[in-house]
C-alpha cells in the first residue's frame, strides 16, 4: 500500500517562505501523479497545485506565482516551495498520490500557520 508522509509545516511570518515534502514508498513513485490539497478551519479540502507524471504542474489561482511544485523521483518525494505565505494560506496541507491504476491514497497532513 502507498502510504504518503509529509512532512515541513510550521509557523512563519506572512512573507515567509516554506517547503513542504511528501515522501511515498513504491517502486513505481515515477508514474503516480501527485497533488497538494488544504484544509482551512470549516472550509472544505482544495487542490492547491498538481504534478503530472511528466511533470505538467497546475496550481489554483489563489497561489499562482508564490508557490512551486516539483519531484524528485531518485528520492520519492515531490515538493511545495510556498513563497510570500499570507494569513490566509493557514491550513492542514496534504499530500495526494494517484497510482496508474486510479487509486488515490492520502497523508495524513501538515500543519502551516501563517501569522501577520
């Protein structure tokens, strides 16, 4: 079973940057697409940014232009560079891995506070 951790929260300064990483086991980690999702305090999950098996990348609206995604398939692991955090980026982030197969499994999240 793919079990996906990960792992960077914390809390920074708005304008602060983190990076956040989501390691996964599996020899097949080159083929699954992956996503970054959040959670704010009663709001419901969104796609923050997605990374294809190519390494196409989408990112919603709200993140354009502050945050990165990226993979790194020799380490298992693909990455959310987040830049210029502002209060409203508080939120549990979590990792998403869809297998070739259409599974999808899920972390368990990190929590990133952003205070002003």
């Amino acid at each position: 079973q793919v079990q996906p951790v990960e792992s960077g929260g914390g809390l920074v300064q708005a304008g602060g940057s983190l990076r956040l990483a989501c390691a996964a086991s599996g020899s097949i980690f080159k083929l699954y697409a992956m996503g970054w999702h959040r959670q704010a305090p009663g709001e419901q999950r969104e796609l923050v940014a997605s990374i294809t098996i190519s390494s196409s990348t989408n990112y919603a609206d709200s993140v354009k232009g502050r945050f990165t995604v990226s993979r790194d398939n020799a380490k298992n692991t693909v990455y959310l560079q987040m830049n210029n955090l502002k209060p409203e980026d508080t939120a549990v982030y979590y990792c998403r891995i869809t297998t070739p197969f259409g599974m999808d499994y899920w972390g368990k999240g990190t929590l990133v506070t952003v205070f002003s």
